[in-house]
C-alpha cells in the first residue's frame, strides 16, 4: 500500500532560491530509491512572500519509507536543509488531508465542508456540460467518466484554488 508523507519546511530569510535549487537536484536524485514512486514541490505562486515550501513524497510502502529515510543520500540532504531552514514538518497523509497543506491539518469538519464546496458545484457543472453528450452510453460508463472528470477537476483546479483561497480561515 502506498505511503503518502507531507513534509513542510519554512526557509530562512534570503536562502529561498538556494534551498529551491537544492530541493529540485535532491529530488530528482532521490528516484534513484527504489521505494519512491511520486515526489512534488509545493510552494507559493511567484512572488508571494510565504516561505514554507511543501513537500509530497510517495513511497511504494512503509519499509520503502524508512530505508529512504535511513539513507546516507536522505542524511546528508537534511543536514544541508536544516542550516538554510527552521525545522520540517513530517507527517503522513491519510484522505482528504492530501489536499490540505499545513504542517497540522484542519479539523476534519473544515475539511468536509470545503470538499463540498468544491464537490457540489463541480458535479453540477459536469452533469450540464458533459451528461447531453454521454447520455446514450451504459450508466457504468456514464458513471465512470462523471467520476474521472470530477477527480481530475478537483485534484488540479477546484480544490487547490479552494484551499488557497481560504487558507486563513482552515488554519484558524
């Protein structure tokens, strides 16, 4: 079973572009480990002053995790990281939690509330837009293409813009 960890680190003042750079050569070095099978960077769009970076990492299990983590490649990048940064975050994702960046999650009832806020309109909007074309195919297909189109609205579009949007009031 896949293990989905958050880290978020806060950047000293001033070491944003090195810590960017040295992120982005770690990273693409650390698929060199068998057990990574995803890793993204999430930070501000350019411009903002927010200087905590996320980080999304996918392992292919647990034991993958640990020995990436006991890794002399992951030892000497945190030994760098942490003279140019506060100290990280770690913690593992579970549901929703993957959409919601911070270094603790909501309270699961704000999260509910803003998946529905970001469900409800967009499965009215694809049933307008898409159901007229699909609606003489088998309901499991119909069904099947609502579902993928929703995910992948949500995924990349609503929900990102939805957290963003209301990122103060899901810390309070």
């Amino acid at each position: 079973m896949a293990i989905h960890v958050a880290i978020t680190r806060k950047v000293l003042p001033g070491k944003e572009q090195e810590f960017k750079d040295a992120l982005h050569q770690f990273m693409g070095e650390s698929f060199r480990h068998d057990g990574v099978h995803g890793a993204s960077i999430i930070s501000g769009p350019e411009g903002d002053d927010d200087r905590e970076i996320g980080i999304l990492r996918t392992f292919k299990n647990n034991a993958e995790r640990d020995a990436f983590y006991r890794s002399e490649h992951f030892k000497k990048w945190e030994e760098y990281a942490s003279t140019i940064t506060e100290q990280p975050v770690y913690r593992e994702l579970n549901g929703l939690e993957a959409w919601f960046r911070s270094a603790a999650a909501p309270p699961r009832w704000k999260m509910a509330l803003v998946t529905l806020c970001g469900v409800f309109p967009t499965s009215v909007l694809l049933n307008l837009t898409i159901s007229p074309f699909i609606k003489d195919f088998p309901l499991l297909i119909r069904l099947l293409i609502i579902a993928s189109c929703m995910v992948g609205i949500l995924t990349w579009v609503v929900m990102p813009a939805l957290t963003r949007i209301l990122k103060k009031w899901l810390r309070s």
